[in-house]
C-alpha cells in the first residue's frame, strides 16, 4: 500500500515565524520595505510580514515568488538562470501565470533535502529582495540542524 499514499511534510507555523523574523532584521539592515511570505510546501501562506512603508501589494510579489520556490524546489534565481534565460517557449509559457513570478527573492525552504515550503520576498530590488529571502532561509536551515531553536 505505500505505492497509494504518500506523506508531505510541511513547515511549521512555528518555525516559519522564527525564520521570518531574520527576514524583517536583514530588511531592515538594508532598507528595504519588503513583504515577506512563508509557504508551505504546496505554496499555500503559513505567515507573512509587511514592513512598515512597503507597497501595499508587496506580500502578492513574495507570495508568487515563494510559490514559484516551493514548486520547483530551487530558488527563483537559480530557475532564472539554469532554465528560462535558455528557453524561450518555456519562458512565455511560465511568465504568463500571475501564481507565480521568476525573479530572484524565492527560496525553497529545505528538510532532508526536500522542499517543505519556502520563502518569497518582494518590495526592493531583486538582488536586495534575494538577500531577505536568504536570510529567512539561512535561519530555517540553523533550526531544521537544531542550533538557536
């Protein structure tokens, strides 16, 4: 029976909330007024955050970036860069979806290697939204190894 059902692990409410927190630090430390959306592994919002003076909109940017990160399980950048730069049909098939959005700031967020949800970041520039989502990633990763739970 095991060939029937399958079991998908997600990110925790908890840890999505710590994880998010270094995202709002590195935000601010470079000025950006981001907004910041943890997802679970099927793209649906665990938690988000929206720094004061950001876009009203901001956290859909995110959200469709993280959405892009959960399902394809690579960061938005590397996809960019790997993938859509070399193919053009793929590009306009993908780029015509508003669920998602190719540009830097989405990072899966992994456990055993495996995606279990992920983290989108969007209101700066891209590169600047890439580090925010980074750092929420980076301290994912410190809590999936047990340090600073």
């Amino acid at each position: 029976m095991d060939d029937v059902v399958r079991t998908v692990k997600h990110v925790t409410y908890e840890a999505a909330a710590e994880a998010i927190r270094a995202g709002v630090d590195r935000a601010r430390e470079l000025g950006v007024r981001a907004g910041i959306v943890v997802t679970d592994a099927n793209g649906e919002v665990v938690t988000a955050a929206k720094l004061d003076g950001a876009n009203p909109r901001a956290w859909r940017g995110g959200l469709a970036k993280a959405n892009a990160a959960a399902g394809l399980g690579m960061s938005t950048e590397a996809f960019l860069e790997k993938r859509l730069t070399k193919d053009e049909v793929l590009w306009r098939a993908l780029s015509g979806n508003p669920d998602s959005m190719f540009v830097p700031g989405g990072i899966p967020l992994l456990h055993d290697g495996k995606a279990v949800g992920a983290v989108g970041v969007s209101g700066g520039h891209y590169g600047d939204d890439a580090k925010v989502a980074q750092a929420v990633a980076d301290r994912f990763a410190e809590l999936v190894e047990g340090r600073g739970a």
